[in-house]
C-alpha cells in the first residue's frame, strides 16, 4: 500500500524528471516541474532519491521507444526495492503505446499523454491515494501553456512554446498522431511570457513549434511569425530570438526579412530538407522540389548575411535507391549546413509510410547514415576554419565542464565556444559574473561542433547591451 501524499504530512514527494527526445519535451518537462512545484512537489537530482520517477517520452523513432522500455525493465528493481515509489511514463510515447505499457511493464504506475500534463499533480495524488494505474491519454484533453517562469533549467535561456501539434502528416511522421492538430497561442500570451521571462533575467528565447513557419494559422487577423517576431523584437532586455522548427514549404520572403532587419532575432535557421530527391520528397508528402529548397536557402543567405542552416535528413527511406541519396548528398553539399541531424528511417506504426516497402537494408542505411554524417562533420569543419581571426558575439552559458579554467557559450547561429578569459578578469575570480553576458570573443581555433577563442577586452559589451 503506497503512503498518503507527503505533502499532507509535512515533508513533500521528491519527484526526478528524464527527459528524452526533442526541444518540445524538454519544455514539456519545465512546465510539468512548474506545476507540481505550485503544489509542494520538490525534486531529487538523483533518481535513487526521488519518490516520484517521470519519464517523458518521444516516439518519433523505434530506438527512442525501446530505450524507454529498457529503462522502465531496470527500474522494476527499484520498485521490489521501494514499492512506494511512484513510476510514470509521460509524453508522446505515453500517448502512442497507451495501455501497452501497463501490459508490459505492471509496476509502472501512470501513464500520462501529451495533452494531459497539466493534471499531473492530481494524476498523482490519486494514485497514491488509490494506489491504481492511470491511463490518462485524452486526445481532447487541454493543452495547457502555464508556466512559472522562475522554473527552468538555464538562467539565461528559455524555449516557449508559440504553437502545439502538426497538421502535415508527413507520411513517415507520428508527431501528428501523438501531438495531435496544429494549434497556434495567441500574440498576447507570448508577449506576456517573453515579457515575465526578461523580467526574471532572462536574456534569450527559442520559440518552439513542429513548424513556426505556420504560426497564426486559425487565430483572427493577419498573424504570422513575421508579425510576431516583430511584437517580440523590442521587448526590453531580451538580446536574442531563435525559432525552430522551419518547414520549407511555409517559408516566406516576410519571415525571411523579419529575420534579416530585426537586431534580436538570431541568423539561424533549423530548416529540414529530409531528402534532396524529388521522387522521395514525394513519397514523404513533402510538399516541396529540392529545387525549391535550394531557392530558399538562397534566398535567406541574400536577405540574412552571415545566417546558418541546420538540417534534418532521412535516409533509406522506402524506394530509396543510390541515385536518390546521391541527390542528398548533392543538396547537403550546395547548401552547407552548419550542422545536420540525420536519421535512419524507422518504420511508425499507423504513419501511412508503413504501407510502403521497408526495403533498404540496414547496411545500406547504416552506410547512407555514415557517408552524411561524415559529410556534415567535413562542412562543419571547413566552415568554423573560416571563422578563424573573426571576432564573434558570445552569450556566456558559465564555466566550461570539460575545459577546466575556460568558459563556455553560444554565438547567435547557436555554436558552442570555448574561450579563455584575460588573466585580470581570470584572478579576479570574476568568471561568474559574466554568466549571462554577451562578450566579443576573438577565434583562434576550432573542431566541427566547437569554436575555442579569447576574450580580449570585456567592458564593452556590457555598456553596449
Ligand atoms: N524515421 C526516421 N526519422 C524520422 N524523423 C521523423 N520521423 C522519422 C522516422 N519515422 C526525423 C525527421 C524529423 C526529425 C525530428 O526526426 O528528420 O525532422
Ligand atoms: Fe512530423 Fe512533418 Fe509535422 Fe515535422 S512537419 S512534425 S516531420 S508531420
């Protein structure tokens, strides 16, 4: 029999969040730490410390699946050791397997969809009043964007959430079934969060959607993420706007130029080809030639000076022969991506891609795989080269945990560097007050993912921002 709620006697439930898959859930998981802190929850940085262990889930690829129910087979043996513990599976994979997981893992005790994350503090409470499994997955059940702003994970930084869902169905994609249809907040809403977040320091935003190019579709009046970039432009204090994710097919000359004279918002665009064959476009209900992909590129590199593309690709997808992913390979080549996700396709069931032949085999899809990554790894390369001797604005993370003495933070195209500190600021034990700072940093060196550089004088910026 599971105690009563601790916080009713006093001392409240430590609860441990993990977080797997994309952006969307890690916000997801914010918002879920700022509802059960509202009632007394508190949480464990460890799992074996906690009472209540979430996970929230992704379902966009087999793997993320099984990794998830992997984890669920160990934590069985924390549970025989802790029957009071409380396990629940939260999140797309929640809203996917459903009742499934109950069959296959009897000690999980919640299982919590994507629409339902805002009663998770109730879900939980009955539980352990009850001591019942919940299946809470209703697809008509509220998206709920609360937040607590002075709940997150990075002082400086935030994701919020500007819309819900998807409507494209891609024909490979289970994101439509499992976030369910397209919605988009209202300007107010944003404006006010955005505006609650500065207030409380922070200093840079990422606006969240599966794809921000359709935001304002069913709100009244001409909204767009042109128009609300420009709302969101001269909030006070706010330094940096980044958006993702970028769907070529909703992308516009008024997006781009948004991007291109408004100071706040960041050269970066998450815009994921998937294929550079139009025959598997095609398939994958796209909606766009490569052709067009490349126009747009070309287009934002002649409106945004300096921006940079990040890309998702698929490979091996249904039909795909050698001409086709020579065709990717071709479009990875002209359009340079600063760096690209790239995955093997993995069948979904219920996508309408499943009623095509899974025909290229794994070697071949593990080759394809290879041969991008190794591509993207040698433009990633050539391109940070030529950053060499330039001098660059840095938004300080903190102290670097794998450089011992240097510093860390991110460019406005979201690259990591690494930088030394001059010997003054480095005596002085100052490094933490430039937490949260935007400094000049001069390049010196650099890998694919990281740039490393020197911070040669840091009054100015200050004065600057
Ligand atoms: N198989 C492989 N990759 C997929 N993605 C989405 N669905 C699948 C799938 N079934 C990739 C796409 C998408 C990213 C989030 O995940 O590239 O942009
Ligand atoms: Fe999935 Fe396509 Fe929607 Fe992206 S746009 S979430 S790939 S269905």
């Amino acid at each position: 029999m599971i105690s009563k709620p601790k916080t009713m006697e006093g001392s409240s439930p430590r609860v441990y969040i993990k977080t797997f898959g994309c952006q969307m859930n890690k916000l997801d998981t914010e918002l879920s730490i700022g509802s059960l802190a509202k009632r007394g929850y508190s949480f464990a940085e460890d799992e074996n410390d906690a009472d209540v262990i979430l996970l929230n889930t992704c379902s966009v690829r087999d793997k993320a699946e099984h990794k998830v129910y992997s984890q669920l087979g160990s934590l069985r043996y924390q549970k025989e050791r802790n029957p009071e513990l409380i396990l629940g599976v939260l999140g797309c994979m929640a809203q996917n397997e459903g009742e499934k997981i109950f069959k296959r893992m009897p000690h999980v005790n919640l299982v919590c969809g994507t629409r339902m994350f805002s009663k998770l503090p109730e879900l939980l409470e009955k539980i352990t009043e009850s001591n019942k499994q919940i299946l809470a997955i209703d697809e008509d059940g509220e998206v709920n964007f609360d937040r607590l702003v002075t709940q997150r994970q990075n002082q400086y930084s935030a994701f919020v959430s500007i819309m819900r869902g998807c409507d494209n169905y891609c024909s490979y994609c289970i994101v439509p079934y499992v976030r369910g249809r397209e919605f988009s907040r209202s300007v107010t809403d944003i404006v006010d969060e955005v505006k609650g977040l500065v207030d409380d320091g922070c200093k840079e935003i990422t606006l969240l959607g599966q794809n921000v190019n359709s935001y304002g579709k069913g709100l009244t009046g001409k909204v767009t993420l042109a128009t609300l970039l420009r709302e969101l432009d001269p909030i006070e204090g706010l330094e940096r706007i980044h958006f993702l994710t970028s769907h070529p097919k909703d992308m516009t000359r008024e997006i781009l130029e948004a991007v291109g004279e408004l100071p706040g918002v960041c050269e970066y665009l998450h815009m994921p080809a998937q294929s550079g064959s139009d025959k598997i476009l095609k398939k994958m209900r796209r909606q766009y030639t490569s052709a067009h992909y490349r126009e747009l590129v070309e287009m934002a590199k002649s409106i945004v000076p300096g921006i940079k593309l990040a890309g998702d690709f698929i490979v091996g997808f249904p039909g795909e022969t050698e001409e086709d992913f020579e065709e990717t390979v071709k479009l990875l080549n002209d359009v340079r991506c600063q760096n690209s996700f790239i995955f093997k396709y993995s069948p979904r069931t219920g996508t309408s891609a499943t009623e095509l032949i899974d025909d290229v085999i794994e070697e071949t899809k593990k080759s394809r795989n290879n041969i991008l990554l190794e591509l993207q790894k040698r433009i990633s390369t050539e391109e940070n080269k030529k950053m060499h001797g330039k001098s660059v604005e840095v938004l300080v993370e903190g102290e670097s945990k794998t450089n011992a003495g240097r510093l860390i933070g991110r460019t406005r195209q979201n690259q990591i560097v690494v930088f030394n500190q001059p010997e003054g600021i480095n005596q002085a034990g100052t490094s933490s007050s430039l937490s949260g700072k935007l400094v000049n940093i001069e390049i010196v060196d650099s890998t694919d993912l990281t740039l490393f550089g020197d911070l040669r004088d840091f009054s100015f910026n200050e004065m600057a921002h």
